[in-house]
C-alpha cells in the first residue's frame, strides 16, 4: 500500500489563508475568489482537452499540446497573483496566444463568423462554451481586484484574449466537425 501524504495543512481552519509571499488574509478576499476562478477556468481546460483527445481527428487533437500550455500559464498567472516574487506572465505567451487564435480562423471556412451562433453545437464545444464563459467572468473578478491593488496590464490583456480564443477554437471544432451552427435570431416584436 502506498504512503500517506497529508494535503491538509490545518491552516486555513479559522478562515484565512496565505499568499506565496506569506501574508495572511482572509479566506473572502477577491484574491482568492479570482484564484478559484482560475482554477475553475483550468479545471474545465482539462475537461476539454479530455473530450479533444477522444476525437479521432488530427486536425482537431493537434489543439492539445496548445491547451496544455495555455494550462501551464494560467498556473503561472496564479502564481503572479498570489504575490509571487519570482513568477510574472510574458508578452510571449500573450504573442503566442494571438498567433494561435490567428491559425484557427485561417484554417476555418471562409463564412465562419458572419453571424452571432448559440453556445453549444457540439458537445465539445458546449464544453470550451463554459471555459469561455468561465475565462470572461475571471477578467471581471480580475478587474475588480485591480481596483484594490495593482494588477499588472498584460494579465488583463491575456485573459482577455483568452476567451477570444476560446471563443475562435469552439468555431473552429465546430466547423471540423461540419457542425451546422445554431444562429441567432432577432425576432421582430
């Protein structure tokens, strides 16, 4: 039988927690509600890359190594928001975010975003759906933490691009997949 490792640190009983820097604050502060946010986002990114890898499609499984990265980061972006002294996001990941989002449209039909479609399609990109709408809502909490403290530019530029290109890969499964899209429809009142 293996060995018992303890996950609990007991330290977190009364309410409070600590950042990487070591200063202790309370368990209901933004901080921490972007934090698990963060992870949420990460969590459902693992969820999707999961449903990726069971597609038989290369064009669509190759999107797994990105998403991986993409995953690395947003460890690394946490990192930087719980004040580490030694992790800060570049402006190549933020490149490397662009330019990926940027490959998908040139490799979707020509007609792909003529028109605003309803979430979902496929059931995989029902899922990257949800990790957009999760990644939209962490640049609010974001935000809203910047208005307590200082919150470096290039997070903000980041999470938002990421759910343009959360938005950008769901069009592009969807199209791979044939998927005839759901558009909206105004309807006259």
């Amino acid at each position: 039988m293996g060995k018992l490792i303890s996950v609990s640190t007991k330290k977190g009983d009364k309410g409070e927690s600590y950042l990487i820097n070591g200063k202790k604050i309370s368990k209901s502060n933004i901080v921490f509600e972007v934090l698990g946010t963060l992870d949420e986002l990460n969590s459902h990114l693992g969820l999707v890359i999961v449903k990726i890898q069971e597609n038989p499609s290369k064009e669509i499984t190759k999107n797994v190594k990105f998403l991986l990265d993409i995953q690395h980061t947003l460890f690394y972006l946490g990192a930087q928001l719980a004040e580490s002294p030694k992790e800060s996001l570049s402006e190549s990941q933020l490149f490397k975010l662009e330019t990926e989002a940027d490959r998908l449209q040139l490799e979707m039909a020509d007609n792909w975003i003529t028109k605003f479609v309803l979430p979902g399609g496929t059931e995989l990109g029902a899922h990257i759906d949800i990790a957009r709408t999760v990644s939209r809502r962490l640049e609010r909490l974001i935000v809203g933490l910047s208005e307590k403290k200082s919150v470096p530019e290039l997070i903000l530029k980041y999470i938002n691009r990421l759910s343009d290109y959360l938005f950008i890969l769901r069009c592009f499964i969807n199209d791979k997949l044939c998927v005839k899209e759901h558009l909206f429809q105004v309807k006259k009142r």
